[in-house]
C-alpha cells in the first residue's frame, strides 16, 4: 500500500503542503500543520504521534521521526537520518548524509556523491535555527546544539554545544 501511496503524498505534498502557512500562524486554522503531517506519514519510512512539519520543510522518503518531534521551517534533511522522540528543531536545519566525491582525477561536479553516512539525533534534544549537521554524526539525548552551529562530531549526551566546528559549552545539570 505505501509503495502506491508514497508517490500520491510526495506529489501533494510538494505540490500544494509545504507551502501552507507555519503551523502556529493565525492564517494556518490549525490544519496547515496537520495536512503536511499527514503526508509526511505517507512519504517517509516511518513517522511517531504528534510530529509538526513546519511551513517549506524538505526531507527524504528514508529518515524516521519519533513522537512528539518535528521538523523546522526550511528544514532540509537528506536520506538516513533518524530522529528521536522530543526533538525540538529550529528553523533553516540542515542535516546532510553525504559529500561529493573529490577525487583529482576528474572534475568533482562529475563524480557523484559518497555513500550516505547516517545522523542520529536521539531522544529530548533542540536544535537551534541555521544549525548545520554534516554525515555521520550521532547526537546523544539531551543535547542543546545551539543556532548557527556546524556540527561535525558526535555530541554527548547532556551536553551543550555551539560554534563552526561545535564545540562543548556545558553540560547540562
């Protein structure tokens, strides 16, 4: 059945959902959020109870999202992502599983990408706004990434990181 209505919500969704207005604003009447929702559920592979996709959010069918997380306004995650439950995520959040490949032997716009490597973001972490998160990093429960933040390595649990690279500010008590 998903393999027949995957295709149907990505179309609508992309279509019409994703530019609903934000899910809190006045114009939304309470269902712009739903309906992007609601079709996210059909898109991806597997999605949690009351999940928010936010105004203009753009992910691949193969990430998973827990209950009660969502999805940033101008969010942009690509494939092999999971996220946990209770993940609060700003707007403009990129989280990116692969590179190009750079090779010298040829120019790189011609050698494709890498092999996607997964991003893990566990339970009862926030993502601040313009946070970028690069391939193969996990982020343990509880962690505060704060906004304009590039992380590029495993963040610990409880901990709070910002800065391009991210680094730790403290822990969390």
């Amino acid at each position: 059945m998903k393999k027949v209505l995957r295709p149907i919500c990505y179309f609508l969704y992309y279509l019409i959902a994703k530019h609903l207005p934000e899910s809190h604003s006045i114009f939304s009447l309470g269902i712009s959020g739903k309906i992007r929702t609601l079709l996210t559920r059909g898109i991806i592979d597997s999605c949690g109870k009351s999940v928010d996709i936010e105004k203009n959010a753009k992910f691949s069918p193969h990430i998973k999202i827990g209950h009660h997380s969502g999805l940033g306004i101008n969010s942009l995650i690509q494939e092999n992502v999971e996220i946990g439950n209770y993940v609060m995520m700003g707007p403009n959040v990129s989280i990116y599983t692969k590179n190009h490949k750079t090779s010298l032997e040829k120019p790189m716009i011609f050698q494709g990408f890498e092999e996607a490597k997964k991003v893990i973001i566990k339970d009862d972490v926030w993502i601040g706004s313009n946070v970028i998160i690069l391939p193969g990093v996990t982020i343990e429960s509880g962690a505060i990434i704060g906004a304009g933040s590039v992380v590029t390595k495993d963040v610990l649990k409880n901990t709070i990181v910002a800065g391009n690279p991210a680094k730790v500010i403290k822990e969390r008590k």
